[in-house]
C-alpha cells in the first residue's frame, strides 16, 4: 500500500491485470506482481505497509 508523490507506475499481477498509478493516487499491489516506471521522470512513492515480508520467500 502506498501514496504515489510524482512519476507514474505500472502494476501488472501474475493473472495479467494491470493498473497504472499516478500522483494523487493511493496503491494497493498485494503479493503476486510485477511493477515499473512509466517514462523518465523518476517514481516516488510512500511505502507504509508490506515492508516486514518484502523481498522475502
């Protein structure tokens, strides 16, 4: 979960749906997704749930 400051992200889960965020926007990517960063404008995000079970199997 996450609050979107600037940039543009897309969000593509295993099952193929995709969703792109924007400033403004609050995000939710639940386990089971790939993300990147649309255009050249670097992404930035707050990050404040997830964080304890990141990068882990």
């Amino acid at each position: 979960m996450g609050y979107v400051l600037s940039g543009r992200m897309t969000v593509k889960m295993d099952g193929g749906d995709t969703e792109q965020f924007g400033p403004g926007d609050v995000m939710i990517a639940p386990p089971g997704h790939d993300a990147w960063v649309d255009g050249d404008e670097p992404c930035v995000v707050i990050d404040w749930q997830g964080v304890a079970d990141y990068a882990k199997q």
